[in-house]
C-alpha cells in the first residue's frame, strides 16, 4: 500500500526555535491538523505522521494527535502501517455508518460516536430533516491520538483548542483527547435535546389548545427524529461506563473521574429522549383522537343541515306531484302557507340543532 503523503512543510532540522511563532498546521482536503504535544504543550513546527511519531518515541515523551476528515482508504493506509493500527478498525474508520462502540485491538483503542445537530427551520432541507447526523472515530494508543471525522459538522477545530488553553489536562496524555471528544460529543446531545424539547412544547401547545388544525405528520417526523437521536444515544453508555470504570490502561486514572461526569450527561440525554418518545406517543394518539372528534362533529353539522334542508324539500316534492286530488292545491293562500310552513320547520329544526350543539 502507498505511504501518506507527506503533510511537512519542514523536517526537524529547519524548524523554528520555541521563542518563534509556530508554523500553521499542515492541511490537506482530509488532513485537518498534525500536532505534537509534550508536558500538555504543542512542540513548535509543523509534521508529517511518520516524523511527528518518530519525533515523540525519541524524545520518549508526549503524543500524537492527528484530525482527519472523511479520509479514503488509500489514504488512511499509511498512517494504519506507521501506528499499527488494525485492518477492521480502519475499514470502519473509512466506510463510516458504523453504531456507537468502543473495542481493543491489542495496544489500540477503536471508538465510535454518533454526532448530532440541530437543524433550524431555515436550515432544513426538503426531506425536513430536524436532526443531521455523523461519525467521529478516534484511535488511541500509548503515543498517539487519530481523530476521523465523516459528515460536515461537528468540527474538532474547537476541542483542540480548549485542550491547548490548558496544558494540565493535556499532559494526561492521549486519553485526555479522547475525553475531551466525548465530552464535546455529549454537550452537542444534551444541545440538541434541548432545542428538541422547545419543539415538542411547542407542539404539545397546539395540540391540546382549542380550536386549533394540527398536523401528525409533524408529529411523526419529530417521532422518527428523536428516534436517530436514540440510535445515537443509547448505545454509547456501555463504552462510556468501561472507560469511567477502567476498562483498559490505556485511560488514564486521573481521566476516568472526567468520564464518570461525561457519563452523568449522556445518562440525562437518555433519559430526556426516551421521555421524548413517550411523549410524542402520547401526542400521536391525542392528535388523532382531536381528528376524529372533530370529523365527528363536522359530521353533525352536516347532517343538521341536511335534516334542515331536507323539510323545505320534502314539502316541494310532494306538492310538486301534480295529482289533481291534492288538498290545499285550490286555496288562495295555499302558496304563502305553504312557504310559512316550511320556513317555520327550518327554524324549528335549527334551534333544536342548535341546543343540542350540532351546529
């Protein structure tokens, strides 16, 4: 398989002294930042994969952290040779789609988590998608951190830079990346269930308010919403519970107090989307009980007015027979009494409609 393509714009012998202003990070369309960190601090210079790691095992110190973005699998081989990561893991890596997971392969650490973000109404796109979602996978090892990113949100760009800000958590090591990542990725949950929760008030409001039209295919959106945000959700407690719980040695002890907090979070995302779910159960079953109740009552109307309309005809069709026995069909004032006779049945019909709240 092809090497990487290098991401250096220097080697080590022409990088700047500390005093001098570090060089931008080397990018390319997959490759996001390249970064060398040691006592928590980001070494000067920019790097390529197999210099930044050769740089810490001789240094015998620090870590990797490597951001990729929807990288293919050409791409991503060579950084799979240099850090001996495993074939599956990279195959899940590039083909994305994966649920949220964490596993051990040998002196690696794979994990998945599902990103989320909200979609405001000006933002949706014809398929009226509320909630978009992507991947993020992260490799641990004893000296390195990669970074994969699949969809067009939920950038690192800020977690690494919170982590820069404070070279105490940092000098954790490679295992305070992975924290911090998951950390970001359940603040976007606890985000996005939140501006779920003005959605669903808002629609619990016009379900219930009187006299209001209210739409179940908005319902069963948001239903099939927060159900991708239940796929997301749910199956990342157990990896998160192994990792505050020491699952392996590669996290470390002064980190896994900082999972237990993350736990916390997603158990609060948990239990807020499964009431989400309830609840827009609920909805369904009241909207369709206001549908029917309101059919019912349009049936009446309708069947009140036909009853009303139905006397004056009934009157015309009989004297409209033409039979030449036909009482009444002499009289002067057979024409206006009968108009007063049907004019008095309506009225009558209407007001006994009218008390009953047919119409």
């Amino acid at each position: 398989m092809p090497n990487l393509p290098s991401l250096g714009l220097r080697n080590r012998s022409s990088r700047a002294p500390r005093s001098t202003p570090r060089a931008p990070a080397p990018t390319s369309d997959y490759v996001v930042d390249c970064a060398i960190y040691v006592d928590g601090n980001r070494v000067e210079g920019s790097w390529n994969h197999s210099d930044a790691v050769e740089e810490v095992r001789r240094r015998g110190t620090g870590f990797v952290w490597i951001g990729l973005h929807e990288p293919t699998e050409e791409q991503i081989n060579g950084l799979a040779d240099t850090f001996g990561l495993h074939e599956l893991a990279v195959e899940d890596a590039v083909h994305a789609h994966q649920r949220p997971k964490l596993e051990r392969y040998d002196n690696t650490l794979f994990m998945v988590l599902k990103t989320v973000r909200y979609l405001s109404s000006d933002r949706r796109s014809a398929t009226s998608e509320i909630v978009d979602t992507g991947e993020l996978m992260v490799f641990l090892g004893r000296d390195f951190v990669i970074t994969v990113r699949h969809g067009k949100h939920a950038g690192l760009g800020q977690v690494r830079s919170q982590l820069e800000a404070d070279p105490e958590q940092l000098a954790l090591g490679p295992s305070a990346v992975l924290h911090g990542v998951a950390d970001h990725v359940v603040d976007t949950y606890l985000e996005v269930t939140e501006a779920i929760q003005d959605d669903i008030d808002e629609i619990e409001a016009e379900v219930f308010e009187p006299r209001t039209k209210v739409d179940a295919e908005q319902i069963y959106l948001m239903k099939r919403e927060v159900l991708e945000l239940r796929r997301a959700v749910l199956p990342l407690t157990k990896p998160m519970q192994r990792l505050a719980e020491g699952y392996t040695p590669m996290v470390a002890d002064e980190v896994r107090s900082y999972f237990r907090n993350v736990e916390d979070h997603l158990a609060k995302v948990s239990e807020m989307v499964g009431s989400f779910d309830e609840l827009l159960t609920t909805l369904v079953d009241a909207t369709l009980a206001k549908i029917t109740l309101q059919q019912n009552t349009d049936m009446r109307k309708i069947s009140a007015w036909v009853a009303i309309i139905s006397t004056p005809t009934m009157i015309a069709g009989i004297y409209g027979m033409n039979f030449t026995n036909m009482p009444e069909v002499d009289w002067v004032y057979g024409y206006p009494g009968v108009l007063v006779v049907m004019l008095v049945a309506c009225v009558v019909l209407f007001k006994i409609f009218r008390r009953n709240k047919w119409l």
